[in-house]
C-alpha cells in the first residue's frame, strides 16, 4: 500500500477506504512510518491513517461520468 501512496498516487486526490467502512478524500501529504497524512481540497484539514487501516485506493474523478 506504501508504495502504491508514493508512486502511483502520489500528487492526486483519491478516495481512501479503510477496514473500518469510512472513505476520505483527499490528496497524500506525508507519508512517516506507518502513517498517512491525507490533506483536504481546503487545504487546511489533515486526516491520519495508519497504513494497516487502509483496504483501498480509487482516483477521484472531478469530471461527472456522461450517461447517454
């Protein structure tokens, strides 16, 4: 999971699930240990996580699907 944070989705906003059933949003910050820092849009709320904690990633998507 640690290396998927630092490679693939460092620098995006994405969806975190965790083993507890709760979904963040936000961007990685600082990855230390065994923690997380996830930064808000706001830019100002910080989540942490412990890396055992997280069951998932999924990219955030901005751009509304188009359904025809």
């Amino acid at each position: 999971m640690r290396e998927l944070l630092e490679t693939r989705y460092a620098g995006r906003r994405l969806y975190v699930f965790t083993t507890m059933g709760r979904v963040h949003v936000g961007q990685v910050g600082e990855i230390l240990d065994d923690v997380v820092e996830l930064v808000s849009a706001d830019g100002t709320t910080r989540v942490h996580l412990n890396l055992s904690d997280i069951s998932g990633l999924r990219l955030h998507d901005d751009e509304p699907a188009v359904v025809e």
